[in-house]
C-alpha cells in the first residue's frame, strides 16, 4: 500500500518551524525533529504532519523532500533556508503558520523539546527504531505507528486514513 501523500506547504512550514525554534539547526537534528513529529502526530491523530518519504539513511530517517529543499535541488524552493558548512540550515523566512493545524504545531513543538538537547550518536539510536529497523529503503507509516505503540483499532484508523487519501487523488 502507498503511504501518505506528502502536502508541500506543511513540509515546507514545518522545516522552517523546527529550524526557526532552534539555537542552531543541523540536517540531523533537523530530520530526526520532523520524522519524530510525524511519528507522534500519526499516534494521536492518525495521519503525519507532512507525508514526507522517510528514507533509510545510515544515520536514520531522512524525510526525502525536506532534504531536497535544504539540498537547495528544486529550484523555486532555494529561497527557503540556506545551508552552510555542509551540515546546518539557516532559515530565510519566517513559517507560514496558516499552513500548520494546532495539533501540527504541538507535536512538532514536543519533537523539539524532546530532540533538541540529545547530541548526534544519541539522535542516530533513538532514530533506529522498529520502523528503521524493518524497512529496505523506505519507511512505512505503520511501522511508524507500531514503534511508538499504536493498537490494531490505530493501526486500522491508520490504514483507513491512507486508503481514503489515495482514493481522492484518482
């Protein structure tokens, strides 16, 4: 089954969110901040913020379009957030908090005060989680949900969610 769909605008808001409400925003922190955000948002209220694909990385899941906007590789994105040194991000605007829900903004507000102080070998084990752990390439949602101890009823609300979502794409 495909995973959800990714919205652009909330992928977009929330990086500049996370890397905003930073001291000093690094890919890694960055990443492992957004993918436990998803991960928390699926639990409660079963769907991700953003849909992003989570690849496996050897340092953990990396969001795979977030990447390509710091990677500055789409072209009406490099505007958005600068990196620099190879490893950290500077935003260059301010998010578009309309794009966010509330129940977006407390979950990625929670990833962050629960990742910001964790270095990067403590970010990398956290992140090989079950989910990491059990994917090729790509990370499923369900194992997302599963890692953090979402139920079968969750789990099915889960499914549910990803089936309708494709369903109003055709």
């Amino acid at each position: 089954m495909k995973n959800f769909n990714l919205n652009k605008e909330k992928a977009i808001n929330s990086l500049l969110f996370v890397v905003n409400q930073l001291e000093k925003a690094d890919t890694h922190k960055t990443y492992k901040i957004l993918y436990f955000a998803d991960q928390k948002h699926l639990l409660k209220y079963g769907r991700p913020i953003i849909g992003d694909t989570y690849v496996k990385m050897n340092f953990g899941p990396v969001p795979s379009f977030v990447k390509n906007v710091v990677d500055e590789q789409i072209e009406e994105l490099k505007e958005i957030v600068a990196k620099y040194n190879g490893y950290f991000i500077q935003s260059l605007k301010s998010p578009n908090l309309d794009f966010l829900s509330e129940s977006d903004i407390e979950c990625l507000s929670e990833s962050i005060e629960e990742n910001k102080n964790l270095n990067f070998p403590d970010l990398t084990e956290k992140s090989h989680d079950y989910a990491y752990n059990k994917a090729g390439w790509v990370i499923d949602y369900l194992d997302m949900a599963k890692t953090i101890g979402a139920d079968d009823d969750t789990l099915y609300y889960i499914k549910q969610q990803m089936i309708n979502e494709n369903l109003e794409l055709r």
